[in-house]
C-alpha cells in the first residue's frame, strides 16, 4: 500500500488522473473499474482535459462500476449510471457500450450480480479499480461487517451512509435514498490489478487512519487493501492528519513518484 500525501484535492486528483492516463496510454485497451460520489469528480474532469488535448484516447477502454442503487433507473438523476455519463463518459471518446453500470432494476437482483462477476472476469479482470472511502471505512457499498471475501451482491445501507447521502437527493431527505443496493464485493474490488483509492476533507481522516494504519477487519473494509500488492491511497493533508507515520508515507511515494 502506498500513501500519498498531498497539500491539496486539487494536487491529489491530478496525480491520480495521471496515473490513469499514463496506464491508458500504455494499454489502449485496459479495463477500468470506476467509482461514482463527489470525490472522484475532480479526477475525472482531468482526465476529460487529457481526452481533449488529444494526450490519451478511451476509444477501446472498457469500464465497470462499483455499485448502483436498487430501485432506481439508469436515467434518474441520481443512479450511477446517470453520474457517471454526466461526470466522465460524455467527456471522453469511451463507446458507452464498453460502459458498464449494474441495473438497479433488474428483475432478479442476485441473477445481476452473478452475470456482473463472470463479465468481468470474460474481460480478463481489472487493470485498475477507483475507489472512494466512506466516512466510517467502507469501499463501494461494503458496510461495517461485511466479509472480506465478499462478491459483487445485493447489500443493505447502514443509517450513516444514508444519512451521508442524502444530501445529493432532492430536498436533502433520508427517506428518498433507497436502502439498499448492488454492489461489488470487497473480494471483487481487491481482485484488480492496481487501486487507487482518493480521500479528502477531515470527515474522512478516521476512515484512512483505519485503513492505512488499523487492523484488517471487516469493520472497515478498505483495510483489505493492505493485502493488496498494489494499491494507492490518494489523500489530502485533512484525510491524512491522524496517520501516524504520515510524513514518512510522504517521503516515500514522493520517492516512487519523482516528486
């Protein structure tokens, strides 16, 4: 695992960005694993300037995301689907059928899920999964307690994450973000090659301190990645303040960085 500190989102997400591009540029046709919430906007609008300056292409770039909400259609305004043509997929020459999305609506929701493993696992894997971090651990919709062998399933929201979503639904109410939802399972996540995981603000500082420096458990399943062979965590000054060695993880990936 290796944790780079930044003084800024901004610095943070241009880092990440590259990372991506770089690999896009190496591999026209690798397979991404995307993440949606705010904080993997800015990372997204960077790579959409490098899509524009004609310093990379997604033409045969292949895409599947974390989650989606169940219940909600592709075309409403705040499913994954929606977020993630608006935020990245319109803004970069990606074939939106490369693009994949879980359906929230699905019929059979376990069916789903298992069709979801074994198109992943057709494409060869994941080259490199984007991750965000919830305020009390958790990547993709893997609460506190989920195993950390899990796979891509049908998963009920904690009260928290609710509550911390609610303000992206209209009028900000609780009780119109749905309760539960599709999503990969920590075991699927940590089956991508490479990881890059992106934090920012003090809301998110006790989450990576548990992450980076707490023990593995399946109360904060992004602790699974310390057995990942090559993950990046992505973070500002506020997410990185509790970690204990954290000007050691500075000098360190500034290191591998050639920062």
């Amino acid at each position: 695992m290796e944790i780079v500190v930044c003084k800024t989102k901004e610095e943070a997400s241009k880092l990440a960005a590259a990372m991506i591009t770089d690999a896009v540029k190496k591999n026209p046709k690798i397979v991404l694993g995307l993440a949606t919430g705010s904080t993997p906007v800015m990372m997204y609008g960077e790579m959409a300037k490098a899509v524009k300056a004609k310093k990379v292409s997604y033409k045969q770039v292949k895409s599947w995301n974390l989650d989606e909400y169940v219940g909600l259609p592709g075309t409403h305004d705040q499913s994954y689907r929606y977020f993630m043509n608006e935020n990245l997929f319109k803004k970069i020459d990606i074939k939106l059928s490369n693009t994949h999305v879980l359906n929230g609506m699905a019929k059979d929701p376990e069916k789903e899920c298992k069709a979801y493993e074994a198109q992943i696992k057709k494409a060869g894997g994941i080259d490199i999964q984007v991750l965000g971090i919830g305020s009390d651990g958790h990547i993709a919709f893997n609460e506190p307690g989920t195993s950390l062998n899990s796979r891509t399933s049908v998963v009920y929201l904690t009260p928290s994450t609710i509550k911390d979503n609610a303000r992206l639904f209209f009028k900000g109410k609780e009780k119109d973000v749905p309760t539960r939802a599709l999503s990969m399972g920590v075991g699927t996540i940590c089956e991508a090659k490479k990881i890059i995981l992106l934090a920012f603000g003090k809301g998110k500082a006790d989450a990576i301190k548990g992450c980076v420096e707490g023990g593995m458990s399946q109360f904060c399943t992004a602790s699974a990645l310390q057995a990942h062979n090559d993950a990046w965590i992505f973070c500002d000054e506020d997410a990185a303040s509790k970690l204990k060695l954290k000007e050691y993880y500075r000098w360190r990936s500034a290191t591998k960085l050639g920062k």
